[in-house]
C-alpha cells in the first residue's frame, strides 16, 4: 500500500508532472517530517505525544524516508514541536527518497523535469490484489461529506492543510469554507498538532527577524 509520506508527497506532484510551488515552503518542510514522525509511531519505532518523543527501536521499518528521520533522531525527549523545526532542513533528501521509492514501485515515470503518474489519471496499483483509492479524490470525498476519515486520512488532510497542500487542488476560497470540516478531522492527532505548533513558531520567528531588521 502507499505510505503516508508517500501519498504527501503525491500530493505535491500536479496533474502535468511539475511539483506544486507550496513543497518548497517551510511549512510542507515541516509536514513532510511530521509524516515520518507519524509513520515511525505507527510501526512502534517512537512514542510521541505533545511533550515527547522516546525511541523506542532503532530497527529499519523499509519507509526510506521514515528510517532516515529515525536515524536523526537523538534520544533527547525532545517535542514533536521542537524535532519538527531542528529536521526540516533535512526534507528535501526525505522527498528525492519518496520521490524514487514511488518511481520504483511503479507509481511515477520521471520524464526530464517532470514527474508523471505510470498509471494515468493519478491511479495507483493494485497491490495484493487490493485497491487504493488516489489520495485527491479520498480527501474530497471526505470534505465534501460526512464521512467518517480513517485514521490515515484525518492524518493526511491534518498534514496536507498544514503543508499548504490543499491549495494544489482546492482554491483558497474553498478551503475558507471547508476550514470548519478541515479543522475537526485535521487537528485529531498529537503529531499533526505538534506540527501545527512548529509551524506557528517558524512563522513568529520570522516575523520576530523581519521586525528587527527595520532600521
């Protein structure tokens, strides 16, 4: 099946093959390291909460994107917050991995510059005799719905909002008037809102430069 690193960063890839302009912000940068975060306590390598994050295994999950975080990670009970803001700048290496782990599985062609789906109109293949419905269409359905989210999915639209994702596919009026429905299924998980924290301290700390700089 796609991971959830993986379906973040097919997110970011349009429907002509280029890759959004909002996965090169701070703010996908620090959503991408929150997937990892999330997939490392899912395979029971981390336990993370809002305060901490205790490593639990430095075992290899096979996530290449996933170990290599783990392997960042120093032990020092650090936040979700905190660990978030210190591996972001390691996100770009996360994507390139992602990005060639998906063209391996056979879910991307790379065409020069491009980034295309092997299987047209953003399919993914049966893995397992077992279909995957594309990440796109899950999170509209979701949004445009009462529909209970898996756990999953309220992670992924919790990142993808964070990350600036939606914008890929959504417009900003739109996203407006589904933030209520964004916010209740987004904000559930302990990682996400660790995210969400982070990404509110890079912005003030930004803002907190900028305002110096004024002679």
């Amino acid at each position: 099946m796609i991971s959830l690193v993986e379906e973040l960063v097919l997110l970011a890839v349009e429907d002509d093959g280029k890759i959004a302009y909002t996965a090169g912000s701070h703010d996908f940068s620090m959503a991408l390291v929150g997937a990892c975060l999330v997939e490392l306590n899912l395979a029971g390598r981390i336990d993370a909460d809002l305060e901490t994050i205790t490593i639990l295994s430095r075992e290899p999950t096979g996530n290449v994107a996933a170990d290599a975080v783990l392997r960042q990670l120093d032990g020092s009970h650090a936040s979700v917050r905190q660990q978030v803001r210190e591996l972001q700048a390691q996100s770009g290496e996360l994507m390139k991995a992602t990005l060639a782990s998906l063209i391996s599985r056979g879910v991307l062609e790379k065409t020069e510059a491009r980034f295309l789906w092997a299987l047209r109109s953003r399919r993914y293949p049966i893995v397992d005799g077992r279909e995957q419905k594309e990440a796109k269409l899950r999170i509209l359905s979701i949004l445009l719905s009462e529909d209970l989210p898996t756990p999953h999915d309220t992670v992924l639209i919790g990142l993808a909002f964070a990350g600036g994702l939606l914008e890929s596919f959504l417009t900003r009026r739109q996203i407006a008037q589904l933030s209520d429905r964004i916010g209740e299924i987004g904000g559930l998980d302990l990682i996400v809102r660790g995210v969400e924290a982070a990404i509110r301290d890079e912005a003030e700390l930004r803002a907190h430069v900028m305002m110096l700089s004024v002679h």
